[in-house]
C-alpha cells in the first residue's frame, strides 16, 4: 500500500468521467480536492457528494476543481449525478489501478467478515504534489475541513 504524505508527488490519473470523455490530473491547474469513496448512491457517500456540491462555488472561488473517483461505471456516476443534483467531476477507476497507486484500495472488516474494498479518503493536490491527505474519512465536518485547507493556501502567483 503506498502511503502518500505531504510533500510526495502526486501520482497523475488519466480516468473517464461522468458525461463522457476522460480527465487527466496534469491537465488541470489549480488546487485538486481529489476524493475516494466506496460506492455510488449508498448514505455516506451521498452525503460526501452533496456535502462537495454545496461548497462547489467555495472551492471554485479558491481555484480548486473537487473530484470523487470510486470504481463504479461511468454509466452508474451519470445516475448518481442525476438523481441527487450533484455538481462535483465523478472518475470511474473501474480497473481500481488510482485506487491502489493512491493506497486507498485496503482490507475492510464489516460484520466480522474481511474483504477489500476502498477507503475513503481525500487528497489535496497543488502543483502535482500532495498538499494533505485525510485517510479513514468520517463524513461530518469533512468537507468544511478540506475547504479550510483550500482556502488557507497561499494564492497563486
């Protein structure tokens, strides 16, 4: 598992997207909120993608692009898009190769029963570099912590 910390280079994604299309880390400039989940449309994920779309206009006014990745289908991100409003960039990792560059694909351990699944987790990325990362997610007050530290960025020169 890799454990990215601050400091680290970013590891570059190149993953299709909702709507079609692909999008590729290099290719954006400005701060990256670049979060992992676990599953499209179950409770704390939707909250997670609300919770992002409420402060998309926050984050944009900071200059960050927020993106959730999960290994859902492109078809399924397009759903979940639809049916809650939400105004976020969802990638499918369906293959799960960001998810184990990134460390979030772990063993998980739910009822007694092991298996592996994705940890949430969120990465800020400026200049190709890890800014912060949140491992082991909880959902309340999770997206107001990353905006502090979106907003607590120097400005771009």
């Amino acid at each position: 598992m890799t454990d990215l910390t601050p400091g680290m280079t970013a590891p570059d994604v190149t993953l299709p997207r909702d709507g079609g299309g692909t999008v590729s880390l290099s290719d954006l400039s400005g701060p990256v909120v670049l979060y992992f989940y676990p599953k499209d449309d179950t409770p704390g994920c939707t909250k997670e993608a609300i919770g992002f779309t409420e402060a998309a206009d926050a984050f944009a006014a900071a200059g960050a692009t927020v993106i959730g990745v999960s290994k859902d289908p492109v078809a399924k991100h397009d759903k979940f898009i639809a049916k809650h409003d939400l105004g976020i960039m969802l990638l499918s990792d369906a293959e799960g190769d960001v998810c184990e560059r990134y460390g979030v694909w772990v063993e998980k351990n739910m009822y007694g029963k092991t298996y592996m699944g994705i940890e949430r987790a969120t990465f800020l990325i400026v200049d190709g570099k890890i800014a912060q990362a949140w491992r082991k997610v909880k959902v309340p007050g999770h997206v107001e912590a990353v905006l502090e530290a979106v907003q607590a960025l120097p400005p771009a020169p």
